[in-house]
C-alpha cells in the first residue's frame, strides 16, 4: 500500500511527444487556430451533449449520449494539445480549456446551441457528425502528420457517432406524427447554423496551401447530398436555402456561449492553483 | 534492487488488467505499442495507444503500468500515448477474445468486415451466453463507448458486444 506522499509524487511522466516540423510564423499562427477550431467544435458540444446525462429519454439513450459526449471531449483534449504545442507558449488542454474567455473560442455556433428536446439534439448531432466525418476522411492525408494520424482515430469515432444519429433521424422522420413534426421542426430551426462550417476565411486557405488541409468549402457539395438523402429517406423536407449565420470561427458567438462557459469553467477559475 | 531485464517487462504487463474488463491484460487489449529501455537516462519507456480518444481509463491504465513496472524494478517509467497508427481491435489476441465471450462480452469479428455504412445491415452477433444468434441491438452505445448492448431472445439476457473498429 502506497504512503500519500508517494501516490502524489510525479513518478511518471509522459515522455516529450515527438518534435512539431518547422513551421513558418504564419503557417505557425494560422495552424494554432484552426486546431483551436477542431478542438472547440468537440469541447463545446461535448459539454452540451453531457448535460442530457441523467435525463435521457430512455436509459440506452442515456448512456449512448454520455459515450459520444466523452468521445468529443476525448477528440477535443487532442486536438487542444497540439493547439497548445504549435502555439509554443506552455498552454496545454487543461489551460486553453479552463481560462480562455468567449472571444478566445473558435467553435462553430452549431456547437454552442443550447441542447433542446431530444429532436433537436439528434437533428443537430446528425448535421454535425456529416460535416465532422466528411472533414476527417479529407484531413487524414493532409502533410503534418500527427495531425493526420488524429483525423484518422477520430475518423472511426465519428463514423459510430454518424451511425448513431442517422438512424434516429430515421426512426424519429420515419416514426410517429408527433416524432416526424418535432425532429422537422428542429431541423428547420437548425438549418440557418448549418452553413458556418463550410466557410473557407484565411486560416484555411494558407493552411490548404501549405499543408495540404481540406478547404472546407470544398466539402459542401458532398454534404448536402448525404444530409439530403437520409432526410428525404426519414420522410423529411430539406428546409430550403436561407441565411447562414457566422462568426464563431472569428470569435464572435451567441448568447448561449457565456453562459455555458461560466458553468464549465467556474471551478479552476475560483480555486486556479488546486491539485486534483 | 537489480533492474529487471527488457524481456521481464511482456511477463510483468500480461498481469496489468484493463480496470473495465478485469480478465483482459493490456497486452491482450494489443494497447502497448512499444516498449524502449534508455540506458543513458536509466528509464523504460512505454508508448500506449488509447482505445478510444474519450477512454476515462487511460490515466488509470498508464498508472498501473508505471506501478507495476516500478514495483519490479525499474527506477524510472515514462509512458507516452502515441494516436497513430489508431487502435484497431484487430490488435487484441485471440486469447483476449476467447475471454471477452467467456466473461460474457461478446467479442469483435475483423474490423473490416464488421464497419458498416449507415443504412448496411449489420452481421448477426452470436450471444456469449447461448451462442444463438437471435439476437437483436438495444443501443449502439453501452456502458463503455467501446461496447454496443444487445439483447438475446434465446435466453433472454442483455449483454455486451465489444464493436470492431
């Protein structure tokens, strides 16, 4: 049985992941956000789908819900990582996660929305596994190869994630008059938050250039074509071409973030040196 | 205390356990990727990859690791989690397999075969109890990201189905 002193000591350590490549100061910079993108799509919506834990529609649902929320927390504690590395200024997950302020985030407004009736957390999960599964299958063969070799776990993740929240539009569409009404309704509501994911700004077009990232614009196409077959197989409209809301990616969010943040990130903040 | 040899360490891992599925050691879980004795810094160095990007039982597992290889011997242990190339269940022995269905997990086929798209039927899992195949999906996602829940209409029991990937 270990003393207390020795269960604390640091006995282990991670051993220095390997070198980052030489980047450019601006491929450098642009690459820092663009992680930080990758990182809060997941973080955010992890915290959001955590919240249904508890209150399931059904226990399986439950369960299945609280899984995929720790796959994107997981997902978003790598990508963060390697944020906090090419940004080369000491900031690991823990620190990027805990005490950066609204401005600071780069997650798409999708992301933040608050979690709604189980219609709205499927509709809104489905739409963003299509475009976070199309996105790791194109990222998987960009040049930095960490970053790769993540896309490419994160891949396999996303697709039981997809598989999850496809076939519940379908049963949700193709279910009940009240079940087609509710998930039409939130996929209506949603689809104006839809469109900020393929909108390519500077960061990802230096970043296609120099490594090889997908520019996200190139995946709408596909997107729209996957999303719209399994609507129209679940018995549902496409809701039709509107405004697409932005800014997240420039920091600019809704009023749901703040608050959510406030919640997430309460405890280090109020006690920032304790030691778990 | 002597440092053990390099080759001790396959011995002193096949009795570290998997803290959610108590009869599969690490090595059976295909988890350890390499192991690298530095002679210079006197350290082990063990490269893991996770199971899963979310598993909560990484820290618990690199602890255990580092304890029980300390425990032998070795004065310094340095863990590391290398994403890539990703964890694959193809890696798990066929001994784990064998003790997944005999702890009542019904274990993975090859991955390849089993990722299906979003609307292909899916291969019949066989219960681990009964063996029959009657058997049907109660939720993708169970207790642990890694396992599916199923249920058999044979003998009438829920259990768990650990999914290829």
């Amino acid at each position: 049985m270990e003393s207390p002193e020795e269960m604390l000591s640091p006995r282990a350590a991670t051993i220095a992941p390997s070198e980052l490549p030489t980047f450019s100061p601006a491929v450098r910079t642009a690459l820092f956000d663009y992680l930080l993108r990758l990182g809060d799509d997941r973080l955010i919506l992890g915290h959001r789908l955590s919240e249904w834990c508890g209150h399931g529609p059904i226990l399986e649902e439950d369960l299945a819900i609280g899984n995929v929320s720790l796959d994107l927390i997981g997902h978003a504690q790598a990508f963060l990582a390697l944020a906090g590395r090419v940004e080369g200024k000491e900031r690991d997950e823990d620190r990027l996660t805990f005490f950066r302020g609204e401005r600071e985030f780069r997650n798409i407004k999708l992301s933040e929305l608050p979690r709604g009736d189980f219609a709205f957390t499927i509709a809104r999960q489905f739409l963003f596994d299509s475009y976070a599964a199309l996105l790791m299958e194109k990222l998987q063969s960009c040049r930095f190869p960490e970053l790769a070799g993540l896309a490419a776990k994160t891949l396999k993740e996303d697709t039981y994630h997809l598989r999850h929240s496809a076939q519940w539009v379908l049963r949700l569409g193709d279910g009940t008059l009240e079940s087609h009404a509710k998930v039409q309704a939130a996929f209506n509501d949603l689809w104006a938050y839809s469109g900020e994911a393929f909108v390519a700004d500077e960061v990802e077009l230096l970043l296609a250039k120099e490594l090889g990232i997908p520019d996200p614009s190139s995946l709408k196409a596909v997107w729209v074509e996957r999303v719209s077959a399994l609507l129209k197989e679940a018995t549902l409209q496409v809701p039709a071409d509107c405004f697409m809301h932005t800014g997240g990616r420039k920091g600019l969010h809704t009023e749901y973030l703040g608050k959510l943040l406030a919640e997430m990130q309460i405890v280090p903040r109020s006690y920032p040196d304790a030691r778990w | 205390m002597v440092v053990p040899p390099v080759e001790a360490v396959q011995s002193i891992l096949s009795q570290v356990m998997d803290p959610e599925i108590p009869v599969m050691s690490v090595l059976d879980m295909g988890i350890i990727r390499e192991v690298r004795w530095d002679e210079a810094e006197g350290a082990l160095h063990i490269e893991i990859t996770p199971t899963y990007s979310g598993c909560p039982a990484m820290k618990v597992i690199e602890d255990d690791v580092t304890s029980a290889l300390m425990k032998a011997g070795f004065p310094r242990v340095l863990t590391h989690r290398r994403y890539s190339p990703p964890w694959t269940t193809d890696w798990m022995s066929s001994e784990g397999k064998e003790k997944l269905r005999a702890y009542g997990i019904a274990p993975p086929g090859l991955a390849a075969e089993s990722l299906i798209g979003i609307n292909q039927k899916r291969k019949k899992v066989a219960c681990p109890f009964c063996r029959s195949e009657k058997t049907e999906l109660r939720s993708e996602f169970g207790a642990t990201a890694c396992k599916s829940f199923y249920y058999c209409a044979e003998c009438c029991q829920p259990f768990e189905f650990f999914k290829p990937i």
